[in-house]
C-alpha cells in the first residue's frame, strides 16, 4: 500500500487528523474519542445517534470501546513521522515508511530493525548510522569502502588506493586517527573565530558610539562601516557554528569530508592577509633616520633597526635620546597592519605614538604619556601600557613576530601574537587627535619591520 494511502487510513473523517485515542462504533468504523463525543453531544436532542460516516442511526447512544490496535499503529506512524523530519530515511523494503536503523554500505540500501534482522552480517557488510550519502563513503575509481586518510594528498582513500592506486608510498592514517587530528585543527581554528568575533564586536560597538557624537556629513561613512562589519559579523557565525558542529560529529568520514569544503578550516589567510577578521591594508613600514637616536643603527632599506652606539647623527628637534625611532608613514585613516620580528630578546617595546611625543626625558619614554600605546618585554614578562598604566599579560608570547592593528576611524590599536592560531593580546580603545606613527624601541640586536 502507497504511504499516501496508509496515512488517509489512519485519519478521522471528522477532524482530518492521525486518530487520537481511537474508538469504534458498532457498524466498524472508527473516529477520536473526541471528536465523536463532541458530534453526539450536539445530537441529545434529537434522540438519536448517527455514525457520521455510514449515517446509521441508533436510538440509544452506543459504548465507545477503545480500538487498541488502532491506538498502536497510529503512534508507530507518528513517530515515523517525527523520524522523518529528523533523517529522513526509511527501511527500503517495507511497503509503508518505517524508520530505517541501519544503512548497508555494500548493498547501499537502508533497513529497520525487523529487514536488519534478515540482512547478511558477515564481515564484508559494513553497517553504518540512516545516511543517505553512501556513494560518498566509497571511492569513485576502485568502489571500495575509504577506510584510509591520505595525509600529503588530504583526502580520504580506499585499501586499493594505497596499495596499487595512486597514493602508493604515501603516509596514511586511520579515519579515526585523522579525524582527531582535524578536530584538533577545527578547535584551534574556533578559538581563532571566538577571538576574531570578539575584536568585531569591539569595533562595532565603537563604530557606532563615533556615529553618535560625528557630524551629520560624517555618518554616511560609518553607515558603510556597519554595514560591512555586520556583514562579516555573519560570516565569522556561520562559520562558527559549522565548526562547532564539525567537532560534535561521530562519524570520521562526515568530518573529513565536509571540513575541506570551503575555507572554514584553513587560517591561512588569516595570518597572512586579514588581522582579527577586520580588513585592512597592509603597511610597508619605513624607519625616519631623522627620528632615530644615535644608539640605533638604521638598515640602508630602512626596515632593520639594530643596537650600535655612536652613529654620530647631528643633534636635531625631531631626533630621539634613547634608543627609539619612528615610521616614516603616519596613518590617519582605515584599518592598517604590519608585523615586527622581536626574535628571543630580553627587552624589546613596539608601539604606536603622536608625532607630538617628546624626543627626550621621562615624557619620551613608551607608554609614560598619553600620546603612545604600546607592547612590552622585559625580562621574559610582558605587558602592555598607555599613559602610565600598565597592564600585565598573563602569559608569554608564543611567537617571535607580533602584529599591530590600527583602526583609525574607529578608535582601536590590537597587538597579536602570531602563533597558530594567531593570538589576541590586547586592544587599546581612544579618540585619536593626531595621525599615528609606528615606534619601535631596542637595547638589543635587530627589530625588523615589514609588510606581510
């Protein structure tokens, strides 16, 4: 019998629904308790009761006597009903739909628990959970069960594959094994979404709060900014949440499979192109020998600042007495980031500043005033700091390159470790009044900065 004919059996001609608490009346047929009880009450005057789908009539009003079976077979469809909105996937062999319990990868079919008994069992029949993607978990050239993780091509093969076929030689890796090392990778590459969803968050609020007090000309321009954000707000969710499905699932081959769809799970544009999922433009930092102090000596493609006394530099106003030099650039506008190569020295200091910052004495030094926001260490301890305060960082830098984020319009300079997954250290939030300049200070060998 079709399904669309089972299910027709099953409703009460009065309501239209699956029968609920079904009772028969003497001629045979069946209706809901309610619905029948309801139809006679209305009847009482009359004197007499009718069956409302034959018409007979009775005189007296008949007992409702419960249709046990019925009862059964109307939750059994119900239920199949519910299965149905969850998977979707029925036994292959009944004539009604029924739940399917197990798929067979061999016979590529799909069988509840009364066709499952029957079904063969022997080792070459690999049962699995309902799926209707069987021909995925078979590879497409020998039509063999993928049993292995190829790990120089990443993708998932067959036993012919690494023994005769094209992945001969090549390092291989249970599905199980590779897919606890994927979901490593995937909950690497969460924490990296969590930290960028969190910087997005910061900059939004920020965006908005400088919409507020700009003027009316001006609030254009933000309203793009929103927008944007807002737009990649929803990207680093969706992505998110797929991930996080990624790890929850127990099927290697699921996870294998659908984690190199996309680039959800490759950060590697992360790192070299787009800072904490904001975008920006990449800065070729240049150092001004005219700011640097005659303790630093600049590289002739001034990007290398290194340790060495004496440079013997005319005394000017914009030269530095400690050991310090600024960017050629300043930036007053959209989102910028360069990286600086710190190496495993004891004492090094990055930071952003005013052009306006004194040269010399105490009101020069990083982070000592109000005009510089900065990065630290000293003494394998690190921290950042502005205007005298200082904030220590509960762990060392896991890297020796760190990046600087600058986001003009909205008030924000980030500093990152950039390990894998890159690493949020710290944002410093202010209305900027004058263009920003990069910093870099040394009493060790050689701090690089550069473009990415």
């Amino acid at each position: 019998m079709a399904s669309a004919d089972v299910t027709a059996e099953l409703r009460c001609s009065i309501c239209m629904e699956i029968y609920r608490d079904p009772v028969t009346l003497p001629c045979g047929h069946n209706f809901c308790r309610g619905c029948i009880t309801q139809a006679w009450d209305h009847q009482k005057h009359l004197q007499e009761y009718k069956c409302p789908e034959c018409q007979k009539i009775y005189s007296k009003r008949p007992e409702l006597v419960r249709n046990t079976t019925l009862h059964n077979i109307c939750e059994a469809f119900q239920a199949t009903e519910t299965d149905q909105e969850q998977t979707g996937i029925f036994c292959n062999y009944c004539d009604f739909p029924v739940p399917a319990t197990r798929s067979c990868l061999q016979c590529e079919t799909s069988l509840c628990d009364h066709h499952l008994r029957k079904h063969d069992r022997s080792g070459e029949h690999t049962l699995l959970p309902p799926t209707t993607d069987l021909g995925k978990r078979k590879c497409s050239v020998h039509k063999k069960i993928l049993e292995y993780y190829c790990t120089e091509d990443a993708v998932c093969v067959c036993a012919s594959c690494s023994a005769i076929g094209g992945h001969v030689g090549h390092k291989m890796l249970s599905l199980d094994e590779a897919s606890e090392e994927k979901k490593k990778s995937l909950r690497n590459d969460l924490q990296t979404l969590m930290a960028e969803t969190e910087e997005a968050e910061k900059r939004d609020q920020s965006l908005k709060e400088r919409k507020k007090k700009s003027q009316f000309s001006d609030k254009h321009s933000y309203d793009d900014s929103i927008r944007q954000l807002e737009i990649k707000k929803e990207e680093l969710s969706r992505n998110t949440r797929h991930i996080e499905e990624l790890c929850h699932m127990t099927d290697p081959l699921t996870v294998l499979q659908e984690s190199h769809k996309g680039d959800l799970c490759d950060t590697e544009d992360r790192h070299d192109g787009v800072t904490g999922g904001l975008s920006g433009q990449p800065a070729d930092i240049l150092l001004d020998v005219n700011t640097a102090s005659n303790d630093l000596h600049i590289s002739d493609d001034r990007k290398t600042a290194s340790e060495s006394p004496e440079q013997n530099r005319p005394e000017t106003p914009e030269r530095f007495q400690c050991a310090q030099v600024l960017s050629i650039q300043s930036f007053s506008s959209g989102p910028n980031y360069w990286e600086v190569d710190i190496g495993q020295f004891n004492l090094w200091i990055v930071r952003m500043c005013y052009p306006s910052i004194a040269r010399g004495g105490l009101q020069s030094g990083i982070g000592y005033n109000n005009k510089s926001w900065c990065l630290c260490r000293k003494n394998d301890q690190y921290s950042v700091m502005h205007d005298w305060e200082e904030i220590w960082l509960p762990d060392g830098i896991p890297s020796d390159r760190v990046r600087i984020y600058l986001d003009y319009e909205a008030g924000q300079i980030s500093f990152y470790a950039l390990c894998d997954p890159i690493r949020h250290l710290h944002t410093f939030t202010a209305t900027f009044t004058e263009p920003l300049h990069a910093c870099l200070y040394s009493r060790e060998e050689v701090l690089c900065s550069g473009p990415l």
